[in-house]
C-alpha cells in the first residue's frame, strides 16, 4: 500500500513487513495473496509445523482483546448509536492506557 497523501499529519502509512497468522489461515491462495503485495506471511503450516513461535505474537492480541472484555458493556454491544459504542471504546482504551502508564511509572 504506498503511502497516503490526504494532508494528514503524523506517519504515512505504509505496508507491513510480515504477517502473522495461525493454521487456520493456510492455504496457498493467501500465501500468493501476501508474497504479491510484497508482504512476508508467517502462517504456521498444518501438519508440519508447530504454532508455539507464532504464539508469542498472537498473545499480545488476546491480552489486549481480554483487556477489552473487562469492560462489560463492550463484549455485548447494547447501544444502538455507533457514536456513544465508540466513545466507550476510547474511554476503555484511555483507562487501560493510563493502567500500563501506572506500572511503568
């Protein structure tokens, strides 16, 4: 993906490196799909190869999923308007910020 040129401030984006994926994502399509776009995929193969090396990187995603969860209005979504859902969101996300911030500090 080349970098977008909206006028907007901070870091472009641009294309990651690898990807990381489990066996549930191998097949020889989505292989040919990462290689094309120039992006390295990591998908652990079944049979043959174990999926404790991408473990590592997925448990950062699931702690941070369960970080989410502990909010109980975000797991099950009861309001109706996306607004207020998204400013629950971003408090979670301000309060699990600012509880990794306390630890370091």
């Amino acid at each position: 993906i080349p970098p977008l040129s909206t006028g907007r401030r901070g870091r472009p984006r641009r294309r990651p490196d690898k990807l990381h994926a489990d066996k549930a994502y191998e097949a020889k399509a989505r292989r040919q799909e990462c290689r094309a776009r120039g992006i390295v995929p990591r998908i652990a193969r079944k049979g043959i190869e174990s999926s404790q090396k991408l473990g590592r990187h997925r448990w950062v995603v699931e702690r941070t999923h369960a970080w989410f969860n502990r909010f109980r209005r975000l797991p099950v979504r009861y309001e109706r308007r996306a607004d207020i859902y998204d400013a629950f969101t971003t408090l979670a996300a301000s309060l699990i910020t600012l509880n990794q911030i306390r630890r370091f500090c």
